[in-house]
C-alpha cells in the first residue's frame, strides 16, 4: 500500500541528512515502486566516493536497477530533495522513471523549473512527469544549515 508522496519525501530528507553528516551538499533520493515500497536510496557522496557523478539521484538509480534486477524503472517514482541538473535528468530519463518529485529549486543549475525545462524538450522519446515544491522547505533548511556551517 502506498504512502503519501510527503512520507517518502521524508525519507529523501533523512539522506540528504546523512550526505552533510559526511560533510557532502544535503541532497537524498529514494525510488519507489508502483507497490509503493522504496526500492533505491541515494545521496550525494562526490567527495567520499571521489566520483563527479555520484549526485544521489544517480546513487538511488544504481542501487534501483541493482534491487530490482532491471536497467529501466519504468513504473517508479522518484523523490529527490533538491531540482535536477543536466546529468541527473538525463540518467532519469535513460532509466525511464515514471514520476518526479523534486523539494527546492536549484537556481543556478535547476533544468526543470529554474535555468530551463530540459525534461519538457521534444526531441526525448520519454515523458516525465513533474511535481516540484514537495516539502520545499525542509530541503532549502538543510542546505541553507550546511553552507552557513561551512563559512
Ligand atoms: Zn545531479
């Protein structure tokens, strides 16, 4: 049975929570099924892991495909803390999720809502759908606490 989109945004947070334990930017990821269970989790670990691609969008589609024996991810959401960059859209829309949902706006390198809509574009052959703003304010909490932290 699943759960509110809210309760597993929480569950993105609580990795996000976990990245800026290890002193990375507090950005979580979790992928849930069409049963509703979660079946990837990922944050950002560029710096632990020394990998420029390990944002954890990409993390929790890894750890997906492996769980669930599957390159594609056909019927899953995704709940990601923070909007999108170039790379994780595009690992998004290659592994076919159905679902996004992103907390805060990225200014600088957002391509759903803030430098462009990258998603929306017609040359991909996969439509994503989008819902932004999901407990917005939690994530931009967390960033806003890691960077004043680090001055
Ligand atoms: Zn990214």
């Amino acid at each position: 049975m699943p759960h509110k989109p809210e309760y597993y945004m929480h569950r993105a947070l609580e990795l996000a929570a976990q990245a800026a334990a290890l002193g990375e930017v507090p950005v979580g990821a979790v992928i849930v099924n069409a049963e509703g269970e979660i079946v990837g989790r990922g944050f950002n670990q560029c710096i632990s892991q020394q990998d420029a691609t390990a944002h954890a969008e990409v993390q929790a589609i890894r750890d997906a495909c492996q769980n669930t024996h599957n390159y594609r991810l056909n019927q899953c959401t995704l709940y990601v803390t923070l909007e999108p960059c170039t790379m994780c859209i595009g690992a998004i829309l290659n592994a076919r999720i159905k679902t996004l949902y992103y907390g805060a706006k990225e200014p600088r390198t957002g391509v759903i809502a803030s430098v462009c809509n990258l998603p929306a574009q017609p040359w991909f052959n996969h439509r994503l759908e989008v819902k932004g703003g999901l407990l917005q304010a939690a994530a931009k909490k967390l960033l806003e606490n890691f960077f004043q932290a680090r001055r």
